[in-house]
C-alpha cells in the first residue's frame, strides 16, 4: 500500500471538511502522528485508519483502495460514465469511452481496471453490433482476468454474469439465461458484504424476465416482489417501475386484467416521479388496449 497516496488522501478530505489536524487526532493520537500519516512517513495501524475513516466519514476501504491504486478517483470517474450511459442506453458513448481508455496504462497494467474495459467493451459490441459471440467472447475474457475460485465471486463478477445473462436472455436461450441468473443468486447469497445494494434488483430484474418468457408467471411475480421489498429495505426505488411493470405483465399474460392495470398504472406513475419518461407512453397503450378489450 502506498503509504503517501493514503496520506494524501487523509489530508485532501480534511480540508474539504475544515478539520485541523488536532481535531483528527483527538482521542486517536497524536497530532505529530497525523502529521507524519499525512507525509507518508508512517504507516497507521488498521485500528487507527478505522478512527481516522469513521471521523472524516468515509468507509476504510475507501483509503486501502487508494492506497492501492493510482489515480483511483479518474478510475471511479470512468466507471461512473460508463454504468450511466450503460442505463441510459447511449452505447455509442460507451464505446467511446471504452475505446479512448484501451491503451491507457492506468487501466492495461491492472486485471481489475483492465476489466472494467472489457465488460462495457463486451456490451457494446452486443447493443451496438449485435455481435454475439464476440460480445461473449469479451465478457468472458473479463471474467477470466480475475475469477479465479468457483466458491468465491466478487460483486464485479457477478455483474459480469448478469450481462452474460442479458445477451443469453436477448438471443432467447432462455434456459441458458436462466441457469446463469440461478447461478449468481447463489453466489451472491455466500457473500459476506454487500457494498452494492442494487446488485440483486438487477439480477432479479432479469431473471424474472427469464421466467417470465418461459411462462413461469407466478415465480416471476414473485421474484420481482422480492426484488421490491430488498429495495424498500434499503431506501431505494431502483428499478422500481421496471419491477412493477414486469409483475402487471405477468398477471396479463395470466389474463388476471385488473392486477395488471393495477401494476401498470403503478409502474406509470412511478416512472413519472423518477422523470424517466420513455416507457410511459408504451405502458398507457397497453393499459389503453385492455380497457377497450
């Protein structure tokens, strides 16, 4: 770990936040200790970095990532852009970053960073090309440059499965998309820590979808309720009208009519909260076809 990168660090947040060093220290350690933390001269104990974190309020791993990786924050930034445009389906901007970023040695001398690169270069050769055994061929090369245990997968890894999934879904192998979603809940469930509470809604999200084309109904609708309450639990609405519109189409295609307004009409209203309008007007045309039925 470099000692002066996490030292930066500790100094950069402490300023921003208006802190002395004397008030780090307190009830810590020494200010002289801050002091020599900040230059790089010493390196503090886990115990003493956990109490400098909880102080400036940030999670320790925070200042282990950084004092690991150079230039963390233009990493962070990047994979920022890319999960955004990745959501808003601006693929081409995906491929832009992607392709920008292929021979920085910042992200080529590092498996994980080199990762990132592959998994969004994976998805866009599929959204924009529809290269399938190329897209796949990409997502499994990003898999295989840190997946190295079967009974251990990172949060990362697991979202790599769940884009493998979606192309398996797309290309209707709904069997294969299916195996592989049943495959990261699994492991997702032998996780010990979870940093990223909407790993398992957009697992969910799809899989239901899975069981939805192979007129599972019931389990779907109940996979996305699920999906629902883990949200609720962790004061989210991600995917929120997704989710409620996937339960008011599987209760159409269970021709229960009324539940599916219900849901519809949810989902709607939803989407209207979160600004996102883009699915309002085709969700209405379908609420509009059932009460005309």
């Amino acid at each position: 770990m470099d000692l002066c990168l996490v030292g930066n660090k500790i100094r950069e947040i402490r300023k921003i936040l208006g802190l002395s060093q004397e008030e780090i220290a307190e009830g810590i350690c020494s200010q002289a200790q801050i002091c020599k933390i900040e230059k790089g001269e010493v390196s503090p104990s886990a115990a003493t970095l956990y109490l400098i974190a909880k102080r400036l309020g940030v999670d320790i791993n925070y200042f282990f990532d950084a004092g690991t990786t150079p230039r963390l924050d233009y990493i962070q930034e990047v994979e920022h852009q890319l999960r955004l445009a990745t959501r808003e389906m601006r693929f081409d901007e995906v491929k832009e970053i992607v392709d920008s970023e292929m021979k920085n040695p910042i992200f080529t001398q590092n498996n994980e960073h080199f990762q990132l690169l592959l998994w969004y270069k994976g998805i866009y050769e599929y959204e924009l090309n529809k290269n399938t055994d190329t897209a796949l061929y990409f997502l499994k090369q990003a898999l295989s440059l840190t997946h190295s245990n079967e009974k251990v997968w990172s949060e990362r890894e697991l979202d790599i499965l769940n884009s493998l999934g979606i192309i398996h879904l797309e290309e209707n192998r709904h069997e294969e998309a299916l195996d592989i979603f049943n495959e990261a809940f699994e492991h997702f469930k032998k996780r010990p820590i979870v940093r990223d509470d909407s790993l398992i809604i957009r697992l969910s999200y799809n899989k239901a979808k899975v069981l939805t084309r192979l007129k599972k109904y019931q389990e779907s609708i109940d996979t996305c309720s699920n999906a629902i309450n883990e949200a609720i639990k962790n004061h989210s609405m991600y995917l929120f009208g997704q989710l409620y519109y996937q339960i008011g189409y599987n209760y159409e295609h269970m021709q229960l009519l009324e539940k599916a307004l219900l849901f519809y009409e949810k989902s709607i209203s939803i989407f209207e909260i979160q600004k996102d309008f883009k699915f309002i007007d085709y969700i209405q045309k379908k609420i509009n076809q059932i009460k005309r039925a």
